[in-house]
C-alpha cells in the first residue's frame, strides 16, 4: 500500500464530539516522492468506500474513526488537496487520544493509504531517474491516518470541533477553501466591478455557481465575499461580506436552489470560524417560510388596522357632515 502525507494546523471549536476537517492530500503537484495524484484520483473511492477508516499511524490495529465527507478542493496554480470531514470514535480511549492530539497539534500531518488497481492508471514522465515523475490518475483509497511524517506538501487540519456529524452535505456549491480574513468596509458594487471574468477566479471569490450556467460569467455565480485588489486578484475573506451572506441565506427563501444551501453556508461559516466567529445555525426551509408567513401575516393585520382606522375616521366624519 501507498501513503503520501501533509502538514497540519488544528483548530477546536469544541470538544463533544470528534469531528476534523482536514486537507489530507495534495494533488496536481510534486509530492516528496515524486509523484502527481491527479485532483479526480480520488473520485471513485469517494463515490464507492466512504465512510473510508482513520488509523493512527498506517496502523490497522489503531482504528481511531472514519472518514464521513470528501471532497478535492482547488487551492491555486495546478494545485488541488483533498479536503476530508472525520469524525473521530470518542467512546473509545484511542479515538479520544487521537482527536486530542489533533486538536491539540501534537500531531500536525496526515497520510492517505491507497492501492493502485491497475498499471494503467500510472504513467511516468521524464528522461532519467532524477527527473522521472509518476502521474497517477486513479487509485484505491484505503485509509487516512495521523502520523508524525509524511510525503504530501501542505496538509492542513481546517478545523477540529464537536458537532454532530451531518454526512448529508450538498454535492453542488463551491468547497470552502483556506485563506486570509479581513473585517474591513465592504463595498459589493465595487469589488464585482474589479473582478475579471475567468472561472477560476470566480470560484474562490464566491460561493456558489450556477451548474446550467456559463461559468466564464459573473451572472452565473452568487454570494460574492472577497476582497478583490484594484488589478483583479482575489485576497481575503471580508468578514462584514461573509455575514451580510449568512443573513441573505438566512433570511429568506433564496433563488438557489434548496439542496445547495448547505453548502453554501458551510463554505462562509467556514471562513467566520476561521475568523475566531460563531456562526448562526442555518435555517431550514420549513422554518424560512414558517417566518416569512409570520411576516406576511403581521403586514395584513397591520394593513387591517389601518384600513379599520381610516374607515372609522371616515364614518365619524360623514357623521359631523350629515349632523351638521
């Protein structure tokens, strides 16, 4: 079995029930061992063998939890990771050590265990041993582990915390990705005005996409959040943006579509825990329009009331005229 490896920075939300999410792999780039995963390697296992085990340490005899969500997610230039949601056993004393290690960045690398199925699926580049590179383009992925070294630049722990597991997380939406924060003024007008129409820039600074629509084109994208610089480039997530999002999502029944939500909200979420925030629990869409039908009925009565008044003011006034 193969395993490759990344660093990681942990971060605790907090700590009744193991859930880490985590960037366990790099992919479209050099790893230490000279090869390229390619970003869709992954794919089949994710669609076939999830939950997929965690160890400690490549050890079968060290299952600490499982792998419920998966994900490869783009990060910039040729370079893909492979974003994972686990959900550590914490009714055994080995899930718990194991979550507390990460939390804690005791231990702050992760390796993927993988099976190659078929020598078709690798192909070599290069003219000699020192610059031969392995391309791997499908794979078996067996197990993800925590351990204190490994081959996979730039794994990075997205966070560890204790919520209850939702492995039902929506398939469309753009994934979440690592980045800086600001809480500065926020100017939406100005910011779509600098951004350049290329996908892959619209992509990290919004946080849906229309799946039917041209993704060349602004219009097919939604809940713009970054800072865009005066020369296009996209730089941080603006804080003030994020929310204002949140509440948009929040508020009413958005002209997305229902089962992307979820993913919507856990990618801005993402970027207000990032930011050492609380995030506000996304509501569903009976509660969205339980409150919207509160709203429309509290506009009636008050409408009601007026109309009630002006005809009382009307039929006290008839009554002067006719009196007099």
């Amino acid at each position: 079995m193969i395993s490759k490896t990344l660093i990681t920075d942990a971060k605790v939300i907090d700590d009744t029930q193991g859930i880490v999410e985590a960037f366990v792999n790099s992919m479209g780039v050099i790893d230490a061992d000279g090869d390229i995963v390619e970003p869709t390697a992954f794919d089949k296992s994710i669609r076939e063998n999830l939950p997929i085990p965690v160890l400690s340490g490549h050890d079968q005899s060290k299952l600490v939890g499982k792998v419920i969500f998966a994900q490869p997610e783009y990060i910039t230039g040729d370079e893909y990771r492979l974003f994972t949601r686990m959900q550590f056993n914490m009714d055994t004393e080995s899930g718990r050590d194991a979550f507390s290690n990460v939390a804690g960045e005791y231990v702050r690398e992760w390796s993927v265990g993988f099976n190659i199925p078929r020598a078709s699926d690798v192909t070599r580049e290069g003219g000699d041993v020192s610059s031969l590179v392995r391309r791997i383009a499908d794979l078996d992925w067996v197990e993800v582990s925590t351990v204190i070294r490994g081959s996979s630049p730039s794994t990075v722990t997205v966070a560890a915390k204790s919520i209850d597991p939702d492995p039902e997380i929506a398939k469309r939406g753009i994934a979440s990705h690592l980045t800086a924060w600001v809480e500065d003024a926020w100017d939406a007008s100005l910011m779509r005005d600098r951004i350049k129409a290329d996908a892959a820039q619209l992509r990290q600074a919004y946080a849906w996409v229309d799946s039917d629509g041209d993704p060349e084109n602004r219009s097919s994208y939604k809940f713009l959040h970054h800072q865009i610089d005066r020369h296009g480039k996209t730089r941080a997530a603006n804080i003030r943006a994020v929310t204002s999002a949140l509440a948009s999502l929040n508020s009413s029944r958005s002209t997305i579509p229902e089962e992307d939500r979820r993913s919507v909200y856990n990618h801005l979420a993402r970027h207000l825990r990032e930011a050492g925030r609380k995030p506000s629990e996304l509501r569903s869409a009976d509660e969205l329009d339980t409150a919207a039908s509160d709203t429309a009925n509290a506009a009636l009565d008050t409408a009601r009331r007026q109309l009630q008044l002006v005809q009382t003011r009307l039929a006290i006034k008839n009554h002067k005229s006719v009196t007099n």
